[in-house]
C-alpha cells in the first residue's frame, strides 16, 4: 500500500496525532523528558507536511475521498478533504507546533506537575480537530466531536485542584448535554433523509423536515456548535475552563475546542441544513441575533474583566461569534470571511494569550492592574500583544481586517445594516478592552521597579508568539500567503452557493 | 466431532465442573487447571461454529439422536452462535481471574467455588443453545442455583443476599413452569419451533395471555429489570470476588434472550397482545434506565454503583425489545455483547483494585491511576462505552436503539436514552474525578511486584476487555450483519 498516495493522508493526518498520543501515555512516565517532548514535535512536523501537501490538490479542485469502512450500518467511517476543513486543519497543525513548542517552555519554566498526561490529551486533541476537519459525514463528524470532548476535560481539569474539578464539571455538564442532544438530532436527521454525508449547500429539504420540525432538528444539532463555539447564554463554561495552564488556554480555548464548535455550525448550516433550508427555517436569523446579542455583550463583560486571561476568554467569545454571524448571513462572501476569521482569529488570539502566558510565568501578574509599565520589561512579548491586539481590533494590514471586512460585505449585499453595524461596533469596543492593556505596559513616566530590569520571556515562549504576531500582519497584508488559505475559504464559499447563481 | 460442538460447548465446562472437586482434592490446581482447559475449549469450539453458523446457516443439533420436537434440540442460529462466543469467552476470563481470590487456606473450598463457577457457564451456554422450553427450564435452574451458592460464598452478607435471590428466584422459576405448562398443555410440543408452528394456527389467544402473565416477570426478575430488580443490587454486591465479573457481566443477559425467545420466536408479532406486552416492557425499561441512574448516583461502595448501574443497562436491552424492529433488536443484543465486556471489564477492575489495595469505597481512590494505569485505562474505556462515547461499543448499541426507535416514531424512547446517558455520565465521572483527580490517600498495597501492575492473570482479562470494548465498536458492522441474520425474520 502507497502510504503517500492522496487518498490516505487525511488518514495519516489523523493517526500521526493518535500514536503521538498513545506513545506518549504509555512511554511518558518511563523516558527523560526531552525524548517525550521529542514525540510531540516530530508528530507536529509530520503532521503539518501531510496537511500541508494536500493543499495544491484541494486548489486544483481534485476530491479526496478516503471510505475506511462501515462504521453503522449503511453508513462509512470516511474522510473527505474539502477547502472548509483544510482551511482549519492548516490552523490547526500549524498552531500545534508552535503551541507545542511553547507549551515546553511554559510547563517547565512554570514548574507543572502531570506534564505526560498533559501532552497525551494535547495530541488527542490534535487528532479529534483534524478529523473533524475531513469527516464526510455526520457520523464521523460526531465521533471526532466528542472524543474532542473527552480528551479536553483532563486539559481543563490539569491542576486537579478544586477549581479545576469545578470547572472540569461545568465544561463536561455544557458540553455532553449539547452533545447528547446533536447525537439524537443526527438519528433524526438520518431517519428522515437516509444520507449523512456532507454536501455543499446542505442535503434537508423542506418536505423531509415540515416546517416546527426543522427549527426544533436545528437548533438540536446547532446547540452542540455553540455551545463549543461560546455563544451567549452558552458560554460560561469558557471563562471558568481558563483554569488550565495557558497553553491549553491558547490553543484549546482560541483555536481547537471553540473553533471546533465553529466549525460544527458552519457544516451543520451550510453543508447539512444549507442555506435555503437554514433560511426557511428562520434557523439563521435566530442564531445571527444570537451572535450579534453575544459580541456586543461579551464586550462590556470584557472590559469589567481585570484577570488578563478573562478578559481574553470574553474577548473569544465575542470573537466566536463574528464566525457564527458570518455564517448566518448566508452570503458567499461572508461565509469565505467566516472561515478566513477562523485563521485570523486563531493566529492573533493565540498571540494574545501566550503573550499573557508569558507573562505570568516571567512575573506572576495575571491582574492589568498590575501591569503598569511591563512594557519595560518585556518589550519584545508586548509588542506582539500589541500588534494582536489592534489585528482584533480589525485594523487594516492587520488580518483580522480581511475576514471583518469580507462578513460586513456579505452583510452589505445582504441589506442587514444592524450587522454591518454591530461588526463596526465591536471593532471599536475591542480597542476598549485591549488597548488598556497596552496603554498600561507602555505607560510613561512610571518607574515600576519590578519591571525597571529588562528580562524578557525564555526563548520558548518568547519566539512561537513572535511567530504568530508576524504570521497575523503578514496575512493581513497578503491574505493569500503560503498556503492559500483565502483562496481555499472563498473557494469553499463559492462552493456552497454555487448552486444558488 | 466437528458435527457435536454444539454440545459439547455446554458438556465440556460440565464435565470440568464434576471433576473439579474430585481433582481439587488430588492437586489444589489440578481441578483450576481441568476448569481453565475446558472453558477453552467451549470458547474455541464456540469461535468455529460462529463460523460455521455464518457460512452455513443455523445449526439444529438433536440430543441423543432422539429427533425434535420429542427429543432434545440444540438450535443455533447467528444470534446463538454470536453470543455463545462472547459468553464462553467472559467465562474463560473470569475463570483465569477467579484463582486470585481464592482462600489459600481453605483450598477444597477454592475448588468448590471454581466448580460452581464452570456450572454457572454451563447454565449459561445452555441456555443460549437450547431450542426447548423446558430444557431452557433445567438450565436456567442450573444457572440459578449456581448463583446462589457463589453469592453466599462472599461472607455472611452473601449468604443474606442469596437467600433473599433464592426466595424470589424460586417465584421467577415456578412463574415460568406455570407459563410454559400453560402452552404446553394447549400445544402439546416443548420444542421451541414445534410450539410456534402450532400456536401460529391460532384459536390460543387465552392460554398464550395467560402464558405471557407468568414469563413476563418470571425474566423480569431473573434479567433484575426494574421493577423486578428488588435482589440483584446485594446480590451483586456480595458475590464472591472472583466469580462476580460472570454473575453482573452475563447472568442477567441470558434470561433477556429467552424473553427475546418467547416474544419473538415462539409467540411472533402477530399475536394480537403483544403489542400491549412491549409497551409495558417499553415502560419497566424507561423507568428502570432512569431509576437505575438515579440509584447509582448516591452510592460509593463502587459494586453498589455498578450494580444500580446494570439495573440501568438491562432497561436499555430490554428497550430494544420493546421498539422490536430488526435494527433496534439488533441494538438490544449489541449492548448485551458490549455490556458483558463493559460491567465485566468494570468488576475485573474493581476485583483487581481489591485485591491491590483491599477496597471498594471510591472515596479512597485517590489518584490509584499511577499505580495501576492498564486496570484505569479499562475503567475510563468501560465508563466512556456506559455512557456512549464513540467510538466505544457503547455508543454504537444505543444508535442502533436510537434509530429503531425513530423509525417507529418513539420519539420518547430517543428523550430517555439522551437523559439515560446523561445521568450514566453524572456517576461514571464522578468516579473517573475520584480515581484521576482526587488526593492521593495512603492506600496500603497488598501486592508488589516491580514489572506488573497485577498478576498476568488479573492482566490478561482487563486488557481483552479493553480491546473488546473499541473492537465492538469499531466493527459493529460485522457483528450486526451477523445478527441480522437471524433478526431479520422476527422483528416488527
């Protein structure tokens, strides 16, 4: 068998992480350290040359489509590579390296006990994220949901203290229920249709679902997204999770576990419902309200927040949900700014949070207040929250400015002015929650001895957030660089509505 | 020979189980040893006539040559032959774990609780082959009576509890006579497939009614489904440590598959009572799902939360019985395959932390995952597949259950399994909380050895069972064909 022929490489992509996994759980506690860690980036790197070198095929428009084997009857265990899920699984494994890298600089300068158990649910993770981005069908879909799920909660509950248990508790409460009840609406939904598989523009149509039905399937299916993805009022489960050590923070909380949920309401709306079904069904207005209500709100919460951590846990969810909104206004152009604020989100929210990491490890402040002048200190860790910062913010050259603008042009082509005006609000209101932060670090004038020395994060944290920050302005400025990803997301756009033109 | 396993399946841990003391007082391991090769055996011979079954179809074996409906008669068919391999091989599992626990000083007594146990399998294969009502009868007392005797060999509170089964047990068993002398009398057959030729014809509306009064609480109470369940939490509670994997894992199950016997085979969907016999099935197995959730969660003996669990467990089997289409039986009989490896898995866990560290109170399980990372690994897997995780067997079973309860628009039926998980969820991660995250308490360690965690024969049936767990996952497929085989013809 050809290991590198096209089809198994999702495949691969998905073990990679896997064995990572289990070879670190069952070697961990017997090998030094430095062999353990070594498991993880090797992993990492061959994980982001598979992902990567699928990436001309997916442009060139070929499908990839891998079925294993029945996994229920009539239905199979298959991968399918398609623009949307590439665009996250680039994210994703992108971002696991880096994370990675700074995890063993956050873990050992900060100390961590259970640091095995630790890297082995990081890589199930990876590998839950992954499949989930090529799963062809629900099934495999909500498989890779809930093992997401499971391996998530020891990442929450690390420091096995009470606040974590507590935590630990809630994430399992909001997250298994609203799973459960995706599990129930999937057997419905396949008892009325007899299919799973994801098909652009959705395969339900109005005669399978009558009209009370289709709301109620929706909604069923939709909670299991935002619950993950941190819409309101179903987000409280989020702020209490940052509990965990901060790398978990930076990629579960920014990018894996939220932008999973993001990503299920993407597939569930667009590539289950589809944008006609999930209109009819008023479905998409709901949600879209739902979103604008969540990132106008998260804000003020946000900036009541003086844990920097907090504050950017809110700051998440109000971000979540521009992804949310963007797929709600059902337009190609905001969908492709859905999906594009996937990879924008991830990149300057993960900057955001190492570069709070950083700080608490070479510190010890998680309070602003406590900040007043750090900027001294750590000049190179605050510029990167900086730029970070004003990318949120939607600035332009800045790349959250491309997928903001791209949602406020579908929202335009859609004549939906209170959209366009809640994404130009909350550009202004992240400014006032973020930019404190900044202001505070690089306040003049103040002679904060803790922070007069000039001692900046160890190079392993130091170097993944500079990567980050730099990936943020150079996307911003060239959307398409490297890996296409914007061409991908308006591919996967094009794709959805194509048969709407 | 090729042509005799069906019987000898059920003889050869029969046999072992007669010689077993006699050899026991030659050599302590000698009646161990003659008891482990026999089970074997039946599991190996089980593994080829599933293999037979599925290449051949099903298999009428005659007792003595004496030609059914008069004689005897084994009947096995894909169902049968599935259910024989997991059930022979849980008992070879449980065999190869039970020499653990046994009182160094005492051995005849050793010997005694491991011809029991090979008895118990006896009962139990029995039962699953035999196409005779009344053979069912001998070996569901074969069965019963070894349940007894190995419940009152765990200490004075096993005796209590196994005279409280015996009590009702003897009702459950004088319940079924009654039921089949009933249909005996109006058919005059004993032989399953005779009985429903004959009851087919019709005009016996009122004795098969009468009849179904009788066998529907007589399983309910040997199968412990709620509101039946009255002995089986002490019972279970109590056991004799190294038989208890058998008597919570398969001992319940066999009884629901002769239930699954009459309802279906014998008496057909067309009898014009049935429908009105699943819906009260359908209501003892919701209330049972959610009383038996309820139960466990204010336990903290860990054998009292696994057995409320299985009160629980046996509502979801029973539920598939009640949807009754062929994919929601097909869900039923695959959560009794992965519920045997599920509720044995967590009792060879319990088992093997007892015999670690002497205890069963969760409270104290603080982090014991360091020290014993294969035997908590099971556990995690097995609690996952309770509460259906995918991709454990556990999920699989309840889409199966799931989807036969859309199909027939019981739309309740899907509420409850959501709320049954849930609730399996609160106390399954309860325990997971204790045994992951919970302080460290000074657990005295009663067995050290620097290579393993537990003896190999601890090891051996906690690792297969984690392996059994994903595996009836991953390729439910396979086994659900397999059972389709026979459920096709039967169900709604």
């Amino acid at each position: 068998m050809n290991f590198m022929a096209l089809e198994l490489r999702p495949l691969c992509a998905v073990l990679i992480s896997l064995t990572a996994s289990g070879l670190i759980y069952v070697l961990g506690e017997h090998i030094r350290p430095n062999a353990r860690e070594g498991i993880t980036l090797t992993a990492a790197v061959l994980k982001i040359i598979t992902v990567y070198s699928m990436i001309p095929a997916v442009l060139a428009g070929r499908e990839i489509r891998l079925e294993l084997f029945s996994i229920v009857k009539g239905v199979s265990f298959a991968f399918n590579v398609d623009p949307a899920g590439m665009v996250f699984a680039c994210v994703a494994s992108t971002l696991w390296i880096l994370t990675s890298i700074y995890s063993i600089g956050y873990m050992r300068g900060h100390g961590e006990k259970n640091q095995t158990g630790y890297y082995a649910a990081f890589a199930m993770c990876l590998c839950a994220t992954t499949g989930l981005c090529f799963a062809a069908n629900l099934i495999t879909f909500f498989i890779f949901f809930e093992v997401l799920t499971v391996a998530t909660y020891p990442l929450v509950v690390h420091y096995r203290d009470a606040e974590g248990t507590f935590s630990g508790r809630k994430y399992l409460a909001y997250t298994l229920i609203s799973g459960q009840i995706f599990f129930a609406a999937i057997v419905i939904v396949y008892s009325v249709s007899g299919t799973m598989d994801f098909v652009p523009g959705g395969f339900i149509t109005a005669d399978m679902l009558p009209m009370p039905w289709a709301l109620v399937v929706f909604f069923m299916m939709i909670g299991a997204g935002i619950v993950k993805a941190g819409v309101m009022p179903l987000h409280s489960w989020l702020p209490a999770a940052m509990v965990a050590p901060t790398p978990v923070s930076a990629l579960l909380h920014a990018v894996a576990v939220v932008k999973a949920g993001a990503f299920c309401t993407l597939r569930v709306v667009l590539y289950v419902f589809g944008p006609e079904m999930a209109k009819a069904c008023y479905g998409a207005d709901i949600l879209a309200w739902m979103a604008v209500f969540t990132i106008i709100v998260s804000s003020f919460v946000a900036m009541r927040k003086y844990n920097l951590k907090a504050r950017l846990a809110f700051s998440t969810v109000g971000q979540l949900s521009y992804i949310v909104l963007g797929i709600c206004i059902l337009t190609p152009y905001s969908t492709a700014g859905a999906l594009y604020h996937i990879v924008a989100h991830a990149f300057m929210k993960i900057t955001l949070f190492m570069a709070a990491g950083a700080i608490f490890v070479t510190t010890h402040k998680k309070d602003i207040r406590e900040m007043v002048g750090i900027g001294r200190r750590m000049p190179v860790t605050m510029m990167a929250f900086t730029a970070a910062s004003i990318g949120i913010a939607g600035f332009p050259f800045f790349v959250g400015f491309v997928s903001k603008a791209n949602i406020i042009l579908g929202a335009v082509s859609m004549g939906k002015p209170v959209f366009v005006a809640t994404l130009i609000a909350s550009a202004l209101l992240a400014l006032t929650y973020l930019m404190p932060v900044v202001l505070i670090a690089f306040k003049k004038n103040v002679d904060n001895p803790e922070f007069a020395e000039r001692g900046d994060a160890a190079p392993a944290m130091l170097i993944p957030l500079v990567i980050t920050a730099v990936i943020s302005i150079i996307l911003g400025i060239a959307p398409n660089a490297g890996l296409h990803l914007f061409d991908l997301a308006v591919m996967a756009g094009n794709q959805i509505f194509m048969p709407l033109m | 020979m090729i042509e005799n396993i069906p019987v000898l399946i059920v003889l050869l841990p029969l046999c072992s189980a007669l010689l077993c003391l006699a050899l026991t007082a030659v050599s302590r391991n000698l009646g161990i040893f003659a008891v482990k090769l026999s089970c074997l055996a039946s599991f190996v011979l089980s593994c080829i006539q599933l293999q037979m079954v599925v290449t051949g179809g099903t298999i009428h074996y005659a007792i003595g040559n004496y030609a059914a409906p008069y004689g005897i008669e084994f009947v096995i068919d894909s169902l049968n032959a599935v259910l024989l391999v997991c059930f022979s091989l849980m008992g070879f599992l449980t065999i190869l774990f039970a020499e653990n626990f046994g009182n160094e000083k005492r051995p005849m007594l050793v010997g005694a609780a491991c011809a029991e146990t090979a008895l118990l399998i006896t009962g139990i294969l029995g039962m699953t082959s035999t196409g005779d009502v009344f053979n069912l009868y001998v070996f569901l007392e074969i069965t019963s009576l070894s349940a007894y005797c190995l419940i009152s060999l765990g200490g004075s509170r096993g005796v209590v509890s196994a005279y409280r089964y015996m009590l009702v047990g003897t009702v459950a068993a004088t319940l079924y006579l009654l039921g089949i002398g009933v249909l005996y009398s109006v058919t005059g057959t004993l032989n399953m497939g005779d009985m429903r030729e004959i009851l087919d014809q019709g005009g016996y509306d009122g004795a098969m009614l009468t009849a179904m009064c009788f066998l529907i609480p007589a399983f309910g109470i040997k199968m412990a489904l709620f509101p039946f369940h009255g002995w089986q939490p002490s019972a279970y509670t109590h056991a004799e440590p190294g038989s208890r994997p058998l008597i919570t894992g398969v001992m319940g199950k066999v009884p629901a598959l002769a239930m699954f016997r009459f309802v279906y085979c014998i008496y057909g969907t067309d009898f014009r009572f049935v429908r009105i016999g699943l819906i009260l099935l359908g209501i003892f197995s919701v209330f049972g799902m959610l009383y038996g959730s309820l139960m466990a969660m204010g336990q903290t003996d860990i054998r009292k939360i696994l057995a409320y669990s299985s009160v629980a467990q046996m509502g979801y089997i029973s539920l598939g019985f009640a949807i009754g289409t062929p994919i929601a039986l097909a869900g039923a009989f695959l959560h009794m395959l992965g519920h045997v490896f599920m509720k044995g898995g967590l009792f060879f866990c319990t088992g093997a932390i007892r015999y670690k560290f002497g205890t069963v109170d969760i409270n104290e399980f603080g982090r014991i995952y360091k020290k014993m990372p294969l035997t908590c690994g099971l556990l995690t897997a097995a609690a996952l597949s309770m509460i259906g995780i995918p991709p454990t067997a556990g999920f699989f079973s309840k889409w199966y259950l799931a989807l036969g309860a859309a199909g027939q628009h019981e739309w309740i039926y899907i509420i409850i399994l959501v709320i049954s998980s849930l609730l399996n969820a609160v106390y399954f991660f309860r325990l997971i909380e204790k045994v992951f995250i919970r302080q460290s308490s000074e657990l005295r360690t009663r067995w050290e050895s620097e290579v393993l965690e537990l003896p190999l024969t601890i090891i051996i049936p906690v690792v297969i069972c984690f392996i059994a767990i994903f595996g009836l996952g991953l390729f439910n497929v396979r086994i659900v064909d397999i059972l389709l085989m026979t459920l096709e013809g039967v169900g709604l």
